[in-house]
C-alpha cells in the first residue's frame, strides 16, 4: 500500500486504530530476545518546532510514539540550522569537530554553511559507515545534507554503483536523497547512483516519494535474517526551494485542511526584545499584513506535515504486517526548530532560543516504556552513540562528543549526567527573506522579492553579528541561557579557536524559569550580582572547545609489556598522533650523548668524567641490544619485553647523579 494517489479525509490514513494485532503487542512488550539486534528506524524532520505545538497536531505520532514510547522534553540541536545540525546527527560529534572551516573562502563550497560533509573523513564516520559494521543493512531515504547527495566525491571514499554514475558514502546499501534543496513536485534524486527526476503529478508529491521509496525497501529488508536501519527523512515542513512566496506546499488531498488556523499567539508573540543582540532587537513589530503571512506559512506546514504523519503510520504498519515491529526502535526528531512571530520574527531559524534549538524527541522500540518522559539536558549528538549502543556497538571507544542515551530509558537515571548542552552557530551573513504586499507580486521561479521588481516586506533571519556560543543548562539550580555572541564570522577558518580567544561583542543572559518565553535579557543583572555563576557557565560552555586547542598530550616510552592506560577515541580523536620509527644506533649514540655532554658541562665535571660520555652510551647501547635480542619474551615471562623506554632509563639515572657526591661505594673482585 502505497502513501500517495487517492484524495483522503483529514489526516487519516488507512490504518484502523487496533485492527492489526502486532500493534497490540508492543504495550506488553518487556525486552529484546537474547542475542537479537534490533530494527532501527529514524524519522529526521525539517524545521520542525517543538515549542509551537510540535507533534500535538498528528493523531499518528501521537498515538503510536508520543503515547507509545519515551518523550525527551529537553532535546536540543547543537546547531540551528539544516545541515550542520545534520551532520552533527549523522557522526555524533559537534559542528566543529565535523572538520568546521571557513571552506567558501578557500573556493570549497558544500552546501552546508562550513561543515565539510564531503571529506573523507566525515564519509568514513557517519552511521551508515558505524552501523554497516556492526551488520547492518542501511537505507537512507529523503534529504541528506542540503546538496551533496548527488556529488559525493569518490576520491573521499564515496562508491560509484554499478546502476549509475552518482557516488554513495560508504555504508549504506540503498540510497534514495535528494540531490538538491527539495521542492515539494518536480524533484531529483540520486537513485542508488542514477539521478531520477519526478513531475508534478500528485504521486510526484516529494513526502510521498521519499515514503513509497522507504515502504518499498521496507518490504524486501523486513525479516530478510539481518537487522536493518532506516533512515528517513522527509523534507516537511521545510519551506519549499525556490518557491514565491516563501511557503510550505500540502498534498494535493490535504490542501486547506488547516482551515484558518493562526500561529500559536505565545507570550512573547510579535514582542519586540530590544535588549538582544542586533539580529533580533533591529526586528521591528509585525504589521496586519506581515501577521496574515506568518499565519499562512504556519498553516502550510501544518498540512505538509499531515502527509508525513500518514507515512508514520504506514511505517508502523509494514513493520506489523512483517512481524517485525515488536523488534524495531522507532526515533523521530527533527535537524531544529522554528519561530513564527516569537520576538517579532515573522519566521526563521538560525537564532539561540528555545524556538530554535528545542525540538521534539520521540523513541519507541522494545524494552522502551510508553508514555514516559525523560527530562535529562540531551541532544542531537546523542542519536549516534544511541543507535549504535542498540545495535550491540560500544560507542565509548568511539570517536563520538554524544552520549548514548540508552541508561535513560529505564526506570532509573544515571547518577551522573550532563546538565549543560553547548549550542554554536557560525553565522550566514546577512539574509532577509521578503514576501509580496500584493499577489500581483509574483517574481520568476528562484528569485528573491527585490524592490525593483515590486514593493516588498522584508524581515532579516540573520546578520554578521549572529555567530555565537551559547550554554543552554538545566538543573535543580536553575534554568539558564548564556550566549556569547562574536562580530567575527570565520577569522582563518578556525571557529573553535575564535570561540575560545575572541571576546564576545555582545551577551545575553535569560532565566528561563522566571522568564520561559526569554523576553529579558539579564546578562548586565547577572554580570553585577551573580559573577560566579556567569564564569561557571562559561567554563562548562567553552569546555567542548577548549579540549581540542588546548590539550597537548605527549606519549612516548610507555611500559614493556602491558598496563598502558590508553585514553578514549573521544580525546585522542581531535589530535594529530605523530609516529616515530625506530632510532639506529648512530642517531641514539649522537642523541644520548648529546644529553649526557650537556649534563657534564653546565655540572662542570672534570674533563676525565665528562669525557666520559660517549663511552657511557655505547656501553648501555651494546646492552640494550644483546638484553631485547637475547632475551626474548615467553608465554611465561611476556613483560620481558624491551624498549626504548628501557634505555632512557639508565641515561635518566646518570641524570641524577649529583658532583662530589658519592653513597654507597662498593670495591668488587673477581675473586683470584
């Protein structure tokens, strides 16, 4: 059954409540079989608010994972906008360890903001690669970062397929992403390597293309005797590409179902905050016409969103039908959030608050209770560590910034868990997004609303003085929002070290228990009354930052044998690790001798000591040698293993030797 074609009443699917009794089923469901992987299916939605409503107006993901699984009330993005956000999902790691740099400036352009998601080493660490080994079979379904599904470079590992000549990043074995900023008909595709393009029929209608595509996979993969993983990710309720005036587009069969509903009239709706950074206090108050067009986006995306909640269903459904639903892990989540009207932003992402970084968390699957909550601080860089710890990997010897948040599913929460989630953003310069005052505007396809065609409203979503850090915290203490917010957008391409070095133009500081809708930036109260808290916050902030500029860690020498204390993947994986060959005797004599001629001569020892030298390190040369090849390690005595460590030892001693002091002498014979 397919998810597009016939005209259908409001938001209902084919999918009577109960009728199919593997639905049934999952509420008694305890535990995974012993030794079974789990199914993985993840629904990864676009733009999608959690403040404004998020899934309260889908009877589907209500019912089956709002009621039917675990909700995390505080989930964040570490970053507020479409593809970095992405990438931070796909490899667990912050924005800035995704190899972040200035990569316009030097003629490199990915489609996403600065993250390099075409390198290798992105390609090579992603969930696709994470899970293929762990036995997975991988399909990723719908938009993967903002351009590069069609132009994956081989050169960085990406495999030509033999259907085509578009490349795939390793790991996955279907592949089904759209190759450019979607539009909601008239799309293309990268089709397992062959670039596919659709009309504007209504089973062209890009939702139901990505779901009929995910359904089909669905069928052959269910129950086939290896684990899959699903990743899919519809383009809803992403405005479409290209399209004048900036709206979202429904179905042909949910079109005007949203009636005449009006954005959510929160406190802070079409309230002007004057105490923010420039980006927002510029924003002036919504005028009537600008208020009509705020509303008309907020109904497009709720009826775009309809079609994806008919696809949760007919997920669910496939996977009953397959038997395979009571071992399946559904997730769904979205790359942020969204404003409509709050601090007088008629729409937008990009920004610091709770409209834009919070966003809805849902995870059902065995072992997963219904109807719960989790209110720990978790975010988007915790999806990874999750699903690979799921699928029977260990993400702690992994090269991985999130935490897995499988310990938060039972009945009890870890004793320790984070309390702050770091947020950055890099800024995109200056963008206004502008709408007609009239329908007689209509600009051609893929033009922006400029004066000189007609008379236009603008509204700014993002300026140059928007690139931040920011600390998000929640605890019994408090609840807090720091950010820092930085004129520089990209000096030298090095966003961490700039976070860690500039200091910021301009701060804000908001006390969301007193204050939830961030109407009153306190930072001046805070800097005056609470400094410790402030300094707190901002050591806790800049922690993930600091640990890749500041850390110098020197290995060398360890041991024989075993006892080395190795440090995880999580710290060694942003450093270089520098390896050194074996040393020959010639550079050892000149090395060694040059340390022990230096110690003789600012000693002052006398000419016949300090001559010494030379003599000394070859002598522990020639023992060095004899002792690692005479004396080889056995299944018995394997920590007789010798190493360079071995002979800096002695040369270390003669170190500590000390002029004119002499403990201890001892005359010994040969005994004639």
């Amino acid at each position: 059954m397919g998810i597009a074609g016939q005209k259908r009443q409001l938001r209902s699917f084919p999918f009577p409540a109960m009728a199919r009794p593997a639905l049934c089923l999952l509420a008694q469901l305890a535990v995974l079989a012993i030794g079974s992987k789990p199914n993985l299916v993840l629904i990864l939605l676009d733009d999608q608010d959690q403040v404004l409503g998020g899934m309260d107006p889908y009877p589907n993901i209500q019912r089956l994972l709002g009621k039917g699984g675990t909700n995390f009330t505080n989930f964040f993005v570490n970053t507020p906008v479409c593809c970095p956000s992405r990438a931070e999902l796909m490899g667990g790691r912050y924005g800035h360890n995704n190899l972040v740099g200035d990569l316009r400036s030097s003629g490199g352009s990915t489609g996403c903001m600065w993250a390099n998601v075409t390198g290798s080493y992105f390609v090579h660490n992603q969930l696709g690669s994470y899970l293929s080994k762990l036995g997975y079979t991988n399909g990723l379904f719908g938009k993967y970062m903002n351009s590069p599904a069609c132009s994956c470079p081989v050169e960085a590992g990406c495999s030509k397929l033999p259907k085509g000549d578009q490349a795939v990043p390793p790991g996955w074995d279907r592949w089904f992403a759209l190759c450019k900023m979607g539009k909601y008909f008239s799309n293309s595709y990268n089709d397992d390597g062959q670039e596919v393009s659709t009309g504007d029929a209504p089973q062209d209608y890009m939702t139901s293309v990505i779901g009929n595509r995910t359904i089909e996979w669905l069928h052959e993969v269910a129950g086939a005797g290896r684990p899959f993983f699903a990743y899919v990710a519809p383009h809803a309720p992403h405005i479409a590409d290209k399209q004048f005036p900036y709206i979202t587009q429904a179905a042909p069969w949910h079109a005007g179902a949203a009636g005449h509903a009006k954005a959510p009239r929160t406190p802070n709706w079409n309230v002007p905050n004057p105490g923010a950074h420039p980006v927002i206090s510029s924003q002036p108050k919504m005028d009537d016409l600008t208020v009509n067009w705020s509303d008309s986006l907020y109904r497009s995306r709720v009826e775009s969103m309809m079609s994806v909640d008919d696809l949760v269903a007919e997920v669910f459904h496939v996977l009953g039908s397959k038997g395979v639903l009571d071992n399946t892990v559904v997730l769904l989540t979205s790359d942020h959030g969204y404003a409509l009207g709050q601090q007088a932003r008629p729409s937008g992402k990009f920004n610091v608050y709770e409209n834009d970084i919070r966003v809805p968390m849902l995870l059902r699957g065995p072992g997963i209770q219904h109807g719960a909550r989790v209110d720990a601080v978790s975010g988007i860089v915790d999806i990874a560590p999750t699903l690979v710890e799921l699928a029977g990997g260990d993400p702690d010897i992994m090269e991985l910034d999130g935490r897995s948040l499988v310990p938060l599913l039972g009945n009890s929460s870890p004793a320790k868990w984070r309390k702050l989630y770091p947020i950055e953003y890099w800024s995109l310069g200056n963008v206004d997004r502008g709408f007609p005052q009239s329908p007689q505007c209509n600009p051609s396809e893929g033009a922006d609303c400029k004066k000189s065609w007609c008379t236009c409203h603008y509204h700014r979503v993002d300026g140059e003085n928007n690139t931040y850090l920011a600390a998000r915290y929640i605890a019994e203490d408090g609840d807090f929002l720091l950010a820092n917010f930085y004129a520089d957008r990209t000096p030298s391409g090095d966003l961490p070290r700039m976070f860690h070095e500039l200091n910021p133009v301009f701060t804000e500081f908001y006390d969301l228990k007193a204050d939830p809708w961030q109407m009153n930036n306190l930072y001046p109260q805070v800097e005056a009354e609470r400094p410790s808290l402030l300094r707190r916050l901002r050591r806790d902030a800049t922690h993930p930052f600091r640990s890749i500029i500041d850390v110098l860690y020197f290995a060398a020498m360890g041991p024989p044998g075993g006892g080395r204390n190795f440090i995880t993947p999580r710290i060694i994986g942003h450093m270089y690790l520098v390896g050194f060959p074996l040393l020959d005797d010639d550079n050892m004599m000149q090395i060694f001798n040059t340390i022990l001629e230096w110690k003789f001569r600012t000693d002052n020892y006398p000419a016949d000591v300090a001559g010494l030298s030379k003599k000394m390190v070859q002598a522990t040369l020639e023992i060095y040698k004899n002792t690692s090849n005479e004396l080889r390690p056995t299944p018995m005595k394997v920590h007789y293993t010798f190493n360079l460590r071995d002979f800096s030892k002695v040369i270390s001693g003669v170190l500590l030797l000390k002029k004119n002091e002499c403990e201890g002498i001892r005359l010994f014979g040969l005994g004639l």
